[in-house]
C-alpha cells in the first residue's frame, strides 16, 4: 500500500509526531531512531503514531524559527539504513514492529530521496532492548525519553496490560482494612445504602455499591478469603491501614507569610487518612483564605481573595486525578498573594494539553472510581467540570487566570490572588 508523503505538511506537524534524520548510518543514531520507532507505537500522546525521516535535518531559518533542511541519502544509504533500521525493530524491540516504508524524492536534489518510516500506533506496550537492558520508550514533545514511574504505568494502563490502579486488587489488605461506621456513614451520604441489604454483603467479589464501581474485593488465588481494591481502601479504609501499605498517600499544606519558601513558615498541617477525609479538611482549610478585602469606593465592594469553588476543585482534581504509585505527597503551598496545589502525575495521557489549558478537554480518568464516588458524594462536579469550572469562577471573580504547570511527574495548579488583596499588602508594608 503506497501512502501519500507531504514533506511541507510533516514539517508543519507538532512535535511528538516527526522526528528528522540526517543520517543513518552511525550505530547510535540507528539505536535512537528504532527506540524513536517504539515510542511512536507506544503512542502515549494519543496522536496516532508517527514518521520519522531520513534524510533531512532541523535548521532554524534567518528568524529564529523551526526549518527543516532536505538533505537527502544516495541510494546505497537509503538501503544500508533500511536494512539495519529493520533488522533492530525485529530484533530488539518486543513485539517487534514492521515500520511502513516510503521513499519519496528529494525536492532540493534530484540525485537523492528521502526515506520515510511510518509508524501506526499499536495496541501493545512495545520495549527496546539495548544489550542487556530492556526499557521502554515515549514520545514527550520533540523528545524520547523512557517511559518510567508514572508515565510507565500511564502507558501500561492505556495499553491494557496492567488494571487501573484505583481497581487493582491489592492482597496485602482484606476487608479488616475497611472503617465500617466511615464506610456506612459515606454509603448514607451517596444514598447508596438499601434496607434489605447489610453492608457486610458488599465485601465479596460479587456485590457492587453503585453502577460502574467494581465490587470492593477480589477472591484471593491461593486460598478462599478475599482482598481488597485499592479503590476500597482509600475511600473507606482504616487510617493506619492506609498509611501502613501507601505511606505517601497523604496531603501536605503549608502557609507562608510572603510570596516564597525562603520566609519562615506561619503554619504546617498533614492530612491523612481516606482521599475523602483529605479532601474536606484540606478544602476546610483553604476556605479560610478565601476572606474578604472591602472597598466602598469600588463597585463591588466586598471582594473575595480566592473564589471557594475553584480552591474545591482544585483541591478534589489533585487528590482524584493523581498518580498514587508516585512516592510523593499532594502538596498545597499557600503564599500571600497565591496557592499553589501539587498532585503528582503527569496530566492524563489522553487528555490533549491545548484544549485543557483551555478548560475545554474531554473527560480523561486516571482512577474512575474515586472520581465517581466523589461525585456521589458531591464533592466533585460531573466529569470534565472540574477544570472549567476554576476557570470560570477566577475569571467572574475578578481573580488573574488560574496557571497549569504540567511536569514529567506532576501537575501544579496555581490559583492567584486578587489585585485588590494584593494592593492592600503592598500598602500595609508600605
């Protein structure tokens, strides 16, 4: 099957989805092409895969900005590429990937072409063995990078080969695990309760809580009992039987006089216990920032700090969304003139990064049970609101736009403070 190669059109294309070679030849650059090849399968940016061309470099044009240069491969390049780019995706990479091969010609030289290698995703997780080290590999931006901690489990929960982590069974805890008056308490609060049925009945492998929550155990392998889901454990469970099996399952909240950590800390405060319990103390918390600043010259006089809502949301959207197998706190940073709230784990690898900046991303679960059942519990808004809704509420409030900083392994909202509260301490130092 042949298939139409627009050079112009893939020079314009972002970056997780091309990746340009001058060359092929050098046994490093072979190396770094076939891992590229990988992560294009790995597709954990959800883009469709990838192409990455021979035969042609990055430049940068008299302005600065982003060219690409056609250098092109005689024939004997082109085949001696080929044949080892093909020979490495059958022999170190695991399933092994037949990339589509195109070659087109060179619109700057008719004596050489360009090789193309097109990668469609896959429905696998593919690994690149190098000698005696097996890894696998993504595309994050114009990089390649190995895909580990939470993106690792990001690419194996898209993928398939591993359960969600918010459904996995965990044999270390059993129902024992579970606080029954929190646990009967939060099943009156979702309404979710029914006089015919004794809440021991829902600690089985059988018996669900609410439509699409699995059932809060798993039947053991080995022998009769059961174990619980994670999902169970952290909404319902024991606090010494969370922090004993998820030490860092926790909520940090630290408050600073000024507008950076060099300034002596006025407060510090760690949550524990169920993600719920978390949550409301947290956001109990936060609320006393959202005090009022009064002007009689303004045409709103009583002006809020923060706007409740967007600190609830935040707040819910870093202890659901985060990524639990990150060995990291949540961490909630209150500086005079912002909050700044942490949740480890990179954004969701199917979310696209311009429509969430834009608050108008389609709904993407890390844990689809704790988002549900705060939901239920009315904590959380209907899916995909969360982030709309800070936006929306800073902006109606007069508050500067909410900042998203999205690292490897994190995603930080910063929430900034009103001008108004803001202008009132430059004159209170003054």
């Amino acid at each position: 099957m042949d298939y139409y190669i627009d050079l112009k059109e893939l020079s314009t294309r972002e970056s997780e989805k091309v990746e340009w070679k001058e060359n092929g030849n050098d046994k490093d650059v072979v190396k770094r092409m076939v891992k590229t090849i990988s992560a294009f399968a790995n597709d954990i940016a959800n883009v469709g895969g990838g192409y990455v061309v021979c035969g042609a470099k990055e430049i940068k044009d008299e302005f600065g900005f982003p060219k690409v240069e056609y250098t092109g491969l005689t024939a004997n390049k082109l085949k001696e590429i080929e044949g080892k780019v093909r020979e490495q995706c059958t022999n170190r990479i695991s399933p092994s990937i037949a990339p589509i091969i195109e070659i087109i010609d060179n619109p700057m030289n008719d004596e050489t072409k360009i090789l193309v290698f097109i990668i469609p995703a896959t429905s696998k997780a593919h690994t690149y063995r190098d000698d005696e080290t097996v890894k696998y590999y993504v595309r994050v931006g114009r990089e390649t990078i190995e895909a580990r901690n939470g993106i690792l489990s990001q690419l194996l929960t898209s993928k398939q080969e591993v359960v969600p982590f918010d459904k996995r069974a965990n044999p270390k805890v059993d129902e024992k695990d579970i606080d029954i008056l929190f646990f009967r308490d939060c099943m009156n609060e979702m309404k979710l309760t029914q006089p015919t049925k004794p809440l021991e009945s829902y600690f089985s492998d059988r018996e669900q809580i609410a439509e699409f929550v699995p059932p809060l155990c798993v039947k053991k392998s080995l022998d009769s009992g059961f174990c619980l889901r994670n999902f169970a454990l952290f909404m319902f469970g024991k606090k010494s039987s969370i922090s004993l099996n998820f030490p860092d399952a926790h909520t940090l909240l630290s408050l600073y006089n000024g507008t950076d950590r060099s300034e002596q800390t006025a407060e510090r405060h760690t949550f524990t216990g169920s993600i719920t319990e978390q949550a409301k103390k947290a956001i109990e918390l936060l609320n006393t920032q959202a005090y009022t600043a009064f002007d009689k010259t303004s045409e709103k006089p009583n002006q809020v700090k923060y706007p409740t809502r967007a600190l609830q949301e935040a707040v819910i959207n870093a202890i659901v969304h985060r990524d639990y197998e990150i060995a990291e706190p949540i961490r909630i940073t209150v500086f005079s003139d912002r909050i700044e709230i942490m949740s480890p784990g990179s954004l969701h690898w199917g979310v696209d990064r311009e429509k969430f900046f834009a608050g108008k991303a389609t709904a993407k679960w890390r844990n689809q049970s704790f988002a549900y059942l705060f939901n239920k519990l009315q904590l959380a808004q209907s899916e995909g609101q969360g982030i709309p809704t800070i936006i929306r509420t800073m902006k109606e409030e007069g508050c500067p736009a909410p900042i998203f900083d999205i690292g490897t392994d994190s995603v930080t909202c910063i929430l900034p403070a009103h001008p108004r509260h803001i202008m009132i301490r430059k004159n209170q130092r003054n």
